[in-house]
C-alpha cells in the first residue's frame, strides 16, 4: 500500500471517532508549501452536513494527530496543512527502491478487453493508427499494472467494401483463376502478391469502381458472396489479409505493441445469425434495411437508428460489432470492454453500445466504453496529410522524426548502434508526443520540437535516464539509502514522487497517458535541477553521497517502470 492511501486511511479513522461519518478523508499536494507539504480539505465537508464551523473540525482533527507529522497547522476558514516527519521518508523510499509497487496502489480486479489498433487489411498504417495503437496499447499495460486481467485485441478491419475492391482487381489480372470457379474441389494455389501489389491493387480498384456503377456493383456482390461464404473467394480473400497482416505486424512490434488477439471483423460472422435473432424484436425496415432505435427521452440533439442490416442482406460494420461483442462474452466472461478510436466515431459507438444495452444483447453488469483521441494535425490545424494532400501513412510519419532524431545523437557514434539508437528513439519520440495531449485533444504535429532534448519529449526523458544510469555505473557506493534529508532538493523530489500512486488512478479513471507524462517530466525536472547544483560523485559527507545516490536510482527505477507502461524503450547512450 502506498504511503498516501495508508496515510488517507489512518485520517479516515481519525475523523470518524472524532463522531463523523464520512466515506473519505484526501491527502493532496499542498497548494502554498510554505505552510506544509500536504493539505487535508475534508474540514469544509464535514461543517457542511454536521452544522459547524470548518475551523472548529480543523482543530479536532489536528489534536488528534499522532507524531507521523510536522509542521501541522491550521490556514484560512478551516485548510489543515501538514508534512510527513523524516522517518517515515525514509524509511518508505528505502523500501521503495528496490520494490516500485509499493508507491502505488491495485484497484479492484477486472476482467478488461481493450479494443485497439483498427488497422485495415490491405491498406498501409497511417497516423490515426499510430493514436489508437499507443494510446490503446499504455491503457492495457497501465490497467495490468494495477492489477486487472486484460485481453488486447487490434480487431482488424478485414472485412468490407476493400475485399471486394481487391477481389475485383485480381479478377481482372487472372481472370481464369480457379478462385472464381464455383465449381473447383481442389486445393487453392497460393497467390504470388506482395503487400506492395495490395496497395497498388487497391486504389486503382477504387478509382474504378467510383467511377463506373456497374464495377462498383460488381464489388458489392463480390464483398457479399465472401460473407455468405463462397470458398473460392473466402480463400482468396483470407490470403491477402494473411499478406497484409504481416506487414501490419511489423509496424506494430515497431510501435512496442503486441496484441493478445489477432482478431478481425470476419471473427465475427459465426455470432452474427445469433445477434440477429436476440435483435429480432427490436429491428424494423427503413429505406429496405433493418434498423434499431436506440434514441432515449433524455437525448437533446438527434440520435439516429443503428443499422443492423443493409438492404441487399448483408452485415455492415454495426452487425459485425455487435457479433464481435457477443463472441466476446462468450468466450471471455469481461466485465468491461474498452474502445479506442478516433473522436470523430463516438457517435457510432453510443449506437452500438445503446442498441447492445437495449436489445438484451448485454447485460447491464458488463460496461462498454469507448475512448475517443483527437487527430495529430498539421500546421494548418486540419488532419496531418503528405504535401500532396493524401493521408500521410506511419512510415513516413517515422521517417520525419528520424531525420530530425539524427542531429541529436553524438557524431562518435556510428554504424548499426548509430541505427538502432536512432530507431529507438524515433519512436519514443513520436509515443511520447502523441500521449502527452489529454487523449481527446487534438495536436500539431511538429517533429523538431518533439525531438528537442528540452522541453516534454521522449528524448528529454531518454537523455535524462542515460545520465542517471552514467552516474550510477561511476558510483563506487552499492549500498542505496537516503539518510540525509537537509537537501531541500532531495526533499522535493521524493515529496513529488508521492503523487505517483494518485496519478495513475487518475489516468486509469480519464483513460489517458497525460497525467504519466507530465508526471515523469515533473519528477525528471525537479530531479535535473538537483544533479545540476550538486557533485553528487564529488560530495565528501558519506551520508549525502549514498543519499544523493539513492535518490538517483529511485528515480531511474520509477521512470524506468513508467516507460514500460508507456511501451517506450531506452537507450544505453544517446
């Protein structure tokens, strides 16, 4: 447990045999740290529903208290401000240095499914991915971390209009392929395409078929009979996703993400007959399609139907969510399913998460959530596109990054460790900048300043963790241990650390990264000020040395463990 909630605890039962009953005291940052490191509030809530006077609750409180604390005292209408006593500092970070979880607390253990990632089979990865994919992938490993059981789909766009784009393109090139033969019984040969050939294949097919009714209707009966289950097609079609997927991986392991399921809208189809039919009651025609209300009375602005089912018959995305949810039940028991994608798609999934609720599909005790992030654009404030207008894809997003990484790496090192250190923090950088903004904020994509080594960057972060492991391999001391507090320095950085535990249920509750962030720049600042304006290798008192050491590798330690939330990687030199 960590210092604060124990702490929080024992004032919760101090205020309750002072005769109040309430559900929680909180230990906060002080806002004036010249009155204390910490401030307790609850004085105003108490007077509030017992009739009395916040500073007459301050003052029980505070004769209550027990020796854990100094320089206790009473500001304003009823503000208790406290610090903790050097002792219990100590004692607690000496145990936290080689034990990181002690700072912070579990929560309630959950079964999650976090649904992330959205790449589309036979298409390149472009920045909207890299959003989902980092902010999706920090989200699990931070709910791992405090605790819960999660499960990581990238739920793969591998079905839809784009097979039958693609299917109509290969028609073309192999006409006489045994693929559209309905009456083949053998085994289907292997195509010879790359995922280049798919990104050619597919906007020429497109181009087409938006140009020429009868090819486009040609790809919807294509897209139709792959979901009604003709063999040839389906083989086909399973083969360039298998060809895409490949290419989608390496992108993702690139990206430090790695994903339980491997999973895809065609996953879902076994479920679909089953939806349909708890749906049954609920669908109606409209314009030939069946459809579902999910409007409620409180709603102030229009909400449309879900369609479940269009009218030539065949599942749209909302069918093959609502398949993929039931599967999900099903097989994984969740009590949560967690959503991230793009803002701009929160409407679509208050639809699917109402038609679910409502129709029986769901039961009221597993939540659905969806987590909307805003775009990275350019300089103009619209989406980040190529100087030519197109959707700019992720490997040219990294590229961008990389050229400007390279100026900052020293000119000694060369060769493949030049490469690698590069690789590395390319993508740190751009994982770092793309979750530092609160998850729903848009950001201006600018790849000199997020490769600066100053400011809130992966490579200030990075830089600053290489200088704290240089120190340490220098040191002559194995022996960590704070013993001298007199450092104001030292003080204000441990006293920081403190916030950590409260930090990540912060992020957990928001689901987003930025409180990390600026935590870890907080602490790496404070921490950077005290190295500056001391010779922590030079110092002659034995006790500030292995202090200040100690200090060093607690730090190293909580970022450390922070980064591997964050799924950034460190660099030996820079």
């Amino acid at each position: 447990m960590s210092l604060i909630k124990d702490t929080e605890e024992y004032l919760l039962n101090v205020v309750k045999e002072l005769g109040y009953d309430i559900e929680k005291v909180e230990l906060v940052p002080s806002s004036r740290k010249e009155f204390g490191d910490f401030q307790i509030n609850s004085a105003f809530s108490i007077a509030k529903i017992y009739h009395e006077n916040p500073k007459s609750v301050s003052e029980k409180i505070v004769a209550k208290l027990d020796n854990r604390f100094i320089n206790v005292n009473i500001q304003g209408a009823g503000f208790i401000n406290l610090s903790f006593n050097d002792d219990i500092i100590k004692d607690y970070f000496n145990r936290a240095i080689d034990h990181f979880d002690i700072l912070y607390d579990k929560l309630d253990k959950k079964k999650i499914i976090v649904d992330y990632g959205g790449a589309n089979a036979a298409k390149s990865l472009h920045v909207g991915h890299m959003r989902s994919a980092n902010i999706g992938e920090a989200v699990k490993r931070l709910l791992k971390l405090l605790g819960m059981e999660v499960i990581g789909d990238v739920h793969l766009g591998d079905f839809g209009r784009q097979a039958g784009m693609l299917i109509s393109e290969y028609k073309r090139m192999e006409p006489d392929s045994v693929f559209f033969d309905p009456n083949y019984q053998g085994e289907y040969p292997k195509i010879k395409l790359t995922d280049k050939d798919l990104g050619i294949m597919y906007p020429k097919a497109s181009i087409a078929a938006n140009e020429d009714e009868d090819r486009m209707n040609e790809v919807r009966e294509l897209t139709l009979k792959i979901e009604k289950g003709d063999k040839g097609l389906l083989n086909l079609w399973n083969q360039m996703v298998e060809i895409s997927s490949k290419s989608i991986k390496k992108v993702y392991e690139k990206l430090n993400c790695h994903f339980e399921l491997w999973e895809g809208e065609m996953d879902s189809f076994k479920y679909i007959p089953e939806v349909l039919e708890i749906m049954k009651p609920y669908l109606y025609e409209s314009e030939g399609a069946l459809v579902c209300d999910v409007e409620k009375e409180t709603d102030n602005k229009p909400m449309p139907p879900l369609m479940v089912v269009k009218k030539d018959g065949s599942s749209i995305y909302g069918t093959r969510d609502l398949g993929t949810i039931l599967g999900r039940i099903k097989r994984f028991n969740p009590d949560e399913i967690w959503y991230f994608t793009d803002e701009r798609q929160s409407l679509y999934f208050e639809q699917v998460i109402r038609a679910s609720y409502k129709t029986g599909l769901v039961n009221d005790n597993v939540k659905l959530k969806h987590f909307g992030f805003g775009t990275i654009n350019g300089t103009d404030g619209k989406p980040f596109k190529t100087r030519d207008g197109k959707v700019m894809d992720l490997a040219s997003l990294i590229s961008l990054i990389k050229e400007e990484i390279e100026k900052n790496i020293k000119e000694e090192i060369t060769g493949s460790e030049r490469e690698e250190i590069a690789d590395i923090l390319s993508i740190a950088t751009l994982k770092y900048a793309d979750m530092l903004p609160f998850r729903k904020t848009d950001y201006i994509f600018n790849p000199k300043e997020f490769a600066s080594l100053n400011g809130k960057t992966g490579p200030y972060v990075l830089y600053s963790l290489v200088r704290i492991k240089s120190l340490l391999n220098k040191s002559d001391i194995d022996n960590y241990q704070i013993i001298d507090l007199s450092n104001k320095e030292v003080l204000d950085v441990l006293i920081k650390i403190l916030e950590i535990s409260k930090i990540l249920e912060r992020s957990y509750l928001d689901a987003t990264l930025n409180y990390i962030e600026e935590f870890i720049y907080d602490v790496l600042s404070l921490y950077n000020k005290f190295y500056n304006n001391n010779n922590i290798l030079k110092e002659e008192d034995l006790n500030k040395k292995k202090t200040y050491l100690a200090l060093s590798k607690l730090v190293y330690q909580i970022i450390h463990e922070l980064l591997k939330v964050l799924a950034i990687d460190e660099v030996e030199k820079m």
